[in-house]
C-alpha cells in the first residue's frame, strides 16, 4: 500500500488521504497553505542548467489546501465491513470477543427484515455464531446484550478507520478531532 498524505482544509478540518504525486501536485500549484508534522517524503527532480542543482520537492505528511470551507460537513462517511471491524476494535459486540476480520460479520441491531437501516447507528461487528443466534431479532428478543452502543464516526474518526498505515503525526491531528466513542477504541 502507498503512503497517503493527509489533505485539511485551510480551516484545518480533515478532508481526505491523497497519493504522493496528487500531494506533489499540489505543491506545483501553490495550493499548499501551510503543513503540520515533519517532511515525508522528499522527490528529486532534474538538474537545473544554471546551477547545477537538483530540484527537491518536500513533502509533509499533513497538508492544508486552499478552497472553499464548509462549516460543516454533513455527508455521512460510507459504511463498509473493514471501518466498521475497525471502529468495533475487531470485536463481536455481543461476546465482546477479538476476532479475525475474515471471522466477523455485519449484524444489523434491528434486523433488516424488519426495517433496519444499513447504517453506522444500526450496524455492528459480530462473530458468525453470535449473528446467528441473533438471527432475525433484536438484541433484547435474543437476550444478547451489546457490548458497546454503535455511533457514527466524524470526518476525522473515518478517515482513521479507513486507512491501515497512518503515520504518528497524521494520527496526532486525526485525533484531536475524535469523539469520546473514538477516543476509547482507538487513544
């Protein structure tokens, strides 16, 4: 997997994980407002005719760019297995046992057949024998208790869950914006 830049608004606020050459472009562009953390990455360039030198381009590994700023942004990170397992912290939120990703399911709280919704509120991680024995119930129908209560990340919280190599000072910026739900599972 290759490394990721964390682009920010020039607010600060977590927008996305960018590839080295998209960051590299917008060094290019001038669009760099200001960074946070060390030097990444460094990329040489070609050799200058006048002087001699080759050209390098430092990278951080915490970008603000410019552009508009939102005040917030109200669109709902999208829910897959992977984040999900990972905001559970790989366990079953029934037996609150550790598991394999590959041993974990997606159990809908209130079940889908029912008119559950395919969302972070409603969904969780759960072992294949513990999402079976719930079967098409409720956890309280089932007399199964819920580990912990689901929520859905912010912004900062699923660009965290969505990236598996985060570098130390990216994840000191990440989570200063986690909420307490994160900060359980994750500081």
């Amino acid at each position: 997997m290759q490394a990721q830049i964390l682009r920010l608004n020039k607010a600060g606020q977590a927008m996305e994980w960018v590839g080295i050459d998209a960051a590299a472009g917008l060094y290019a562009k001038e669009q760099i407002v200001w960074t946070y953390g060390d030097s990444f990455v460094r990329l040489r360039g070609g050799f200058s005719r006048m002087t001699g030198k080759q050209s390098v381009l430092e990278i951080a590994s915490v970008v603000a760019t410019e552009g508009k700023v939102h005040s917030k942004d109200v669109r709902v990170p999208r829910l897959c297995n992977r984040s999900l397992f990972r905001r559970d912290g790989h366990l079953c939120m029934y037996c609150g046992i550790s598991f394999r990703r590959s041993s974990l399911t997606r159990d809908h709280v209130m079940p889908q057949a029912r008119g559950g919704k395919n969302t972070w509120m409603n969904c969780v991680a759960a072992c294949k024998p513990c999402n079976n024995n719930k079967g098409c119930r409720t956890p309280e129908e089932a007399g199964m208790q819920l580990v912990a209560i689901p929520f859905c990340p912010n912004k900062s919280e699923y660009l965290a869950l969505a990236n598996r190599s985060i570098l130390a000072d990216q994840m000191d910026f990440l989570s200063k914006g986690f909420s307490t739900n994160m900060r359980r599972s994750y500081c």
